[in-house]
C-alpha cells in the first residue's frame, strides 16, 4: 500500500508539472500571436487551428504520431515563413517563428498530462476495487464482507468459549448458480443479490447481522447465537419469504430461483478457526434438499 501511495503522488507531481508546462505555453503562443496579429492575424488562426488538431491527434494517435505530424507542419511552416519573407520582404515574417516550437510543446506536454492523469485514474479504480474486496462492507449490498466475518465468528467463538453459549453460522447460497448465471442479465443478477440480502435482513432479527461472503458464487452468512435447530427455522423463514418477495418482482418473477441454507454449529474440539465454520457452513448446503 505503501509503494501505491508513493507511485500516485508520484504520478501527481508528474501530472502537475506537465499541467504548468502545457499553460506555461499556451501563455506562450497568446503572447506570440498578440505579437503578431496586426500583420499576421489570418496566418495566426490558421496555424491556430493546426495546432489544436495536432493536440487531439497526438492525445488519440498516440505521441509517435503527434511527433510525426508535427515535424510535418515545421516543415510547412518554413516554406510559408520563407515564402512570405521572398514576396513581402518582411522581415516581421521571422516573428512567426514561435509556431514552429510552440504545437510541438503543447502536444507532448498536453499528451504527458493526459496519459498520467488516465494512469491516476487507473490506480484510483484498483484502489477502490482493493478496499472493497479488503474492507468490511460490499459496496453494493451494504452487507459486511468475509473479513468482517471472521472477526466477528472470533468474538462469537470467544463467547462460546467463555459463556458456553451456541454458536452457529447459518450459510445461504442460490440453487443451481452457475448454471443460471449464462441465462441471466447483469442487471438481473443485481437485483437478484439485492433481493436475497435484503429478504435475509429482514427475517432476521435486528441484532444477527448478515454478510455477503461470495459475489461470483453468490453466498451469505449470518452468525447466530443458537442451535442448529434454531438456525434451521430461521433457515425455513428465509426461504419462505424470498419466495414470497421473489413472486412480488416485475424483474424477476419469470425466474426460478430457489435458495439453500447450510446450518454449522462451532465445535471447539474439531474446529480451530473461523475459515473452519464457515466452511463447514457452505459443505451444509450441498444436503439441503
């Protein structure tokens, strides 16, 4: 984490710099054609128009090609200046030598900003992918994640251990997941986690918490203290409302979707950590018919 943050102030200080550069020159050129503009003035447009489509090609061809266009118009530019020089016999014509630098600076310092603001991006959007993967709540169930399930299973076994209280965790998955997952939508399939965790949360009561554990295989655990007999008509209740709330949707209504609950108490003797009952929780749904 340490090198990312320094990778992105890295990656901030570079984007700045090219920032002042590319404004360093546009201050450049409005100077130059201020300059020039009483003699010059439809030469300065058109090189001015040349120069913002050298930018966008460089920014969308990539650098090589802004390179190469670019010396193409200071080639142009030469003739132009000489040509001008020859029939005016003008010395200001030099005066016009500012276009022939200025396009080039402002296309490879606009195109370094660019592409460093796009990796910034880029490390912005892992970040965030990493902090949710890493972090307590899912970002779009709200539900808390499997870290915070092992923390939490920790305190839960804790109090088993200290109080002999029941501890066990209830797994829910969808039946036939993966081969339903190919005759779905993206849009389905979110709304379809949606209304699993949200029937979960509500037939429960208000202090068992619930947790997305598997988004790829959808899969959701609660830890309860109680016994498999007490997991298991929670287990019925879940079901039974999710058939409910499944009937009551206009998007997936059309869907057959059923829900199996695996039931695991925590066993001090045959279980040495929270990754032991939870699994043992997720084995529990392959026999629930």
């Amino acid at each position: 984490m340490n090198n990312r943050a320094k990778n992105s102030n890295r990656e901030t200080w570079i984007t700045d710099i090219y920032l002042i550069a590319f404004l360093m020159m546009v201050s450049g050129l409005a100077l130059g054609m201020a300059a020039t503009q009483t003699h010059y003035l439809m030469i300065n447009v058109s090189f001015l128009a040349v120069t913002i489509c050298l930018i966008l090609f460089t920014y969308f061809w990539g650098i090589i090609t802004g390179l190469l266009l670019n010396l193409a118009f200071m080639f142009a530019q030469a003739l132009i200046v000489i040509y001008v020089s020859q029939t005016h016999a003008d010395t200001m014509a030099w005066g016009l030598m500012f276009w022939m630098f200025l396009p080039l600076l402002l296309s490879v310092t606009f195109y370094g900003m660019t592409t460093h603001l796009r990796k910034l991006q880029a490390d912005n959007v892992k970040l965030r992918s990493d902090l949710i993967e890493r972090g307590a709540f899912d970002e779009s169930t709200n539900l808390r994640t499997t870290v915070s399930f092992i923390e939490d299973t920790a305190v839960f076994t804790e109090t088993n251990r200290r109080f002999d209280l029941p501890v066990t965790a209830m797994i829910i998955r969808i039946r036939y997941f993966q081969e339903m997952r190919s005759m779905i939508s993206d849009a389905q399939l979110s709304a379809l986690l949606q209304l699993v965790s949200e029937t979960i949360k509500d037939a429960m009561r208000t202090n068992d918490i619930t947790y997305l554990l598997d988004r790829s295989n959808p899969t959701w655990g609660v830890l309860l203290f109680t016994n498999p007999d007490g997991a298991n008509i929670a287990g019925q209740r879940i079901k039974e409302k999710f058939d409910k709330a499944l009937a009551g949707s206009s998007d997936l209504s059309t869907l057959e979707v059923r829900l199996v609950v695996g039931v695991a108490s925590w066993d001090p003797e045959k279980m040495k950590n929270p990754y032991d009952l939870m699994n043992a929780g997720i084995k529990e749904t392959e026999y629930d018919v």
